[in-house]
C-alpha cells in the first residue's frame, strides 16, 4: 500500500483502517482509509507493511524527516515490547502537552482512551526543565542509539518524626558549623539533631542548617540569633545555602529528618521515622536541592538515578521556588 504525505500527516486511502487502525492501533480513522503520524508511517515502512510514502521508502523518508529519528527509535521499541503507541496529537489523545507519545496498557489500544504511560523523548544532550517533568517518563535517546527510560512523578513526602525540643538550648558559632556545650540528650538521641562532638562528651556538633532551623524556632541561642547564623551560611555557602535551608525547614514540618547527603553526592538523605538514633533505620531517599528554574542534562539526571539506585534510595528533586517547594521524584523503568 502507499501514502501520501498531506498537511504533516501521511494519508493511506481504501482498506487502510482496516489494515492499520482496526487491527493494530495505527493512526486515526479517515473514512475507510486512515491518516498516520510520520513517525507511525516510519515504522510501517520498517516492517514492510507500507511500500512507500509518495514513492520514498524508509531511508528515503528518514532522510527527508531526519527530525524524528529519536522518537521513530523509541517509537520502534514501544512497539517490539507489546504495546500499541499513540502520537501525542491534538484530537488524538488526551492532554497531549509535553509529551511525544501516549503508550497503552498491554491489550488494549488507542480506541479504548485508557493510559499505561505517557512518554517523552529528548537525545542526551538535550537540557531538560526539571519543573515540566513529573507526569511522565523520560525517554533518552543516546549517543549509541541505546534507549533509557526514567519515570518520574510528584511524590507526597510525609514522615512522623516531630520532637517537641525544648527551648534555651545554648550554642556558639564556630566557623562553618555551631556548638552546643551542654544540650539536652533528646535533641541527638531522639531529634537527630546534629553529630556529638565525642562519645564521653554531651557536646554536640550542629551544621548551620540545622542551627538555623533550631534558632528560628527557638530552641537554639546564639549571639547574632538566626539571622547571625544564616549570614554564616551564605557566606559560605552562597545563595545554595538558602535554598537548602528552605528545603531543611520544609523536610522537618513534614516530620521527615534530613542529614547530609554528601557521602551519596546528594544534598540529603531522609529518615521518615526516628524513634532513637540507637533503633536507626536506613534513610529513604536522595534529595537533590535546585532552583525552580533549573535545567539539567539527561546524563545528570541519569547520574543521580543510578547513584540512588545503588544504595537502594529513591531520588529527589527539590525545586525551590519563591514561596514553595516543588517535589520531583525519578526512577529507572523497563516498560
């Protein structure tokens, strides 16, 4: 059968719905013929089960729509796993925004509306906006044509972690980090607060997260008070230190128990529950702290992905933003 490429779409006259649409989920339905996206029609071609589109055969229409390649890959390999794949078209499918392809669950097809996963192609160099993920999986075309799938969603983050610490806690600013001579034991052994400075001393070391969160609410004095104690952090540390501290208070009124993540190459690693440091469980997720606006790569983001994987975490994303911040969770996926 041919086609004829009209209006960005590739039309199959007589006969077509039945042999694509009716029993294998290609295109829409025009009349008995159907019209099919490029990236449908490529993949006919490639199967042999469409001759030619106005005369040109696969590698004549891949050269001439060298602009699909990446999705006529992913595309390719949707369909080799069982599943029927539709174009993220207007008309085609539901909320076709920001994604290439709306995939079906195994058995059904395009004429049922239902939804396994909606998907979205970028090549590997391709900068990706961490805020416009979060409803779909990440398909990422690489260099070698190999094919990664990163799902991703919007977690709900909660835990139970909410110690009522008492006041007039005393601390001293040292450098990059605060001291508590004198503390009481609930603040480590139940809040897990801080790091003692010595297993014969009560002293307690504190990051400066952690002070400011503590001299905010407070539990903590120390001379300057908070504001003392943030001007230190973003010495230091510069604008990032505000956004981890938005993300530190954030993580604490959600009862969950942030620490550093830096042994992971993470801002923090979470505890949901922490009855006793000495009944310590291991901690639940990897959070990467961004602003709101920031782009990464897919390498990167593949890069954190696996860093969590390996030590059986979940990965993160916080994207701060001026008055919230924005959860963003990703996972490896074979569909």
């Amino acid at each position: 059968m041919q086609g004829h490429l009209a209006d960005g779409l590739v039309e199959v006259g007589p006969n077509g719905r039945e042999r694509y649409y009716d029993s294998s989920g290609y295109g829409r339905p025009r009349g008995d013929g159907v019209v099919l996206d490029p990236i449908e029609a490529a993949h006919l071609l490639y199967r042999g089960d469409l001759d030619a589109v106005d005369g040109a055969g696969l590698q004549e229409f891949l050269a001439d729509n060298d602009g699909i390649v990446a999705r006529f890959l992913v595309y390719k390999d949707l369909r080799q796993r069982g599943f029927y794949v539709s174009p993220a078209r207007e008309g085609w499918v539901a909320e076709p925004t920001g994604v290439d392809f709306v995939v079906h669950p195994r058995g059904d097809g395009p004429w049922d509306g239902t939804v396994e996963y909606r998907v979205r192609v970028v090549g590997e160099r391709t900068a990706v906006s961490v805020a416009s993920l979060g409803d779909a999986v990440l398909a990422v075309v690489d260099e070698e044509s190999e094919l990664t799938y990163l799902e991703t969603d919007r977690p709900a983050i909660g835990g139970d972690s909410l110690l009522e610490t008492p006041p007039d806690v005393e601390g001293t600013l040292l450098g990059d980090r605060a001291i508590c001579w004198s503390p009481p034991a609930d603040l480590y052994e139940r809040g897990f607060y801080g790091q003692p400075l010595d297993g014969d001393d009560d002293a307690l070391q504190l990051s400066l997260l952690e002070a400011a969160y503590l001299a905010d609410r407070g539990v903590l004095s120390v001379e300057g008070g908070a504001d003392a104690i943030e001007s230190r952090g973003r010495s230091v540390e510069g604008d990032r230190f505000g956004r981890r501290l938005t993300v530190y208070r954030t993580l604490r009124a959600c009862g969950v128990v942030p620490k550093t993540g830096f042994k992971f190459g993470a801002d923090f690693r979470t505890y949901e529950t922490v009855e006793h440091v000495d009944e310590l469980g291991h901690s639940e997720l990897l959070v990467r702290v961004l602003d709101a606006d920031a782009e990464r790569s897919p390498r990167d983001i593949a890069l954190d992905v696996r860093l969590a994987h390996g030590v059986r975490k979940r990965m993160v994303f916080a994207l701060v933003g001026t008055d919230s911040v924005r959860w963003l969770s990703v996972g490896r996926l074979t569909p």
